[in-house]
C-alpha cells in the first residue's frame, strides 16, 4: 500500500514542479524587462525626451520620462568621506580576494 501511494505522488509532484518552473521562468523574464541599467558616457544630442549618450561600447539612446531622476555628480576630497555616509563603489574582486575600487560615488 505504501508503494502505491508513494508511485501516485510522482506524477502530481513532477506536474507541480513543471508548472513552478514556468511560473519562475515567466516571473523572472517580467523582471529583466523592468531591471535598471547604468548608462555612462558623454551626452552628444538632446532632442525633447530622447538623450543620446556616447559609450564605450557605441552610442545609446536613452528615454526620459516624469519619472527620470537626474542627479550631478561633484568632486570631493577624500577627506570629505566619512563614516555612516553612503557610498557605492565599482571595483572588481582580484584572485587575491582584494577589490581595488576604480570609482566610488558619495550619496547624500
């Protein structure tokens, strides 16, 4: 009887973990379509809402809209750094384990 019951759950089992998997993939494919991207460059044209900025990878054309936030960016000195500020730095791990920091950005 045992055997039986553990044979009739495999059927239902594989079915509820195909229809996860769909939902997962079908979530996750809605997601990347909202995802933020950073664009960093030099803007070479302006034309109403559509900003053209030059890359490294080629020119891209970004949209804004009542919702685009545009912040400056401002020199500071290192000293100006303090403990509890927020910060967001663009570094890439090295095999040693150590993360040389390429740029760091100071938010208020």
């Amino acid at each position: 009887m045992l055997n039986r019951c553990i044979i009739g759950l495999r059927p239902s089992t594989r079915w509820t973990a195909f229809i996860i998997g769909i939902a997962v993939f079908l979530t996750s494919s809605a997601l990347r379509a909202q995802s933020r991207v950073s664009v960093n460059g030099k803007m070479t044209s302006l034309t109403g809402q559509e900003l053209v900025v030059e890359t490294s990878s080629g020119p891209a054309m970004v949209k804004l809209n009542d919702k685009t936030v545009i912040r400056g960016e401002l020199p500071i000195k290192f000293s100006d750094i303090a403990a509890g500020m927020y910060v967001g730095a663009t570094a890439a791990k090295q095999p040693d384990g150590t993360f040389p920091c390429v740029a760091l950005a100071c938010f208020q």
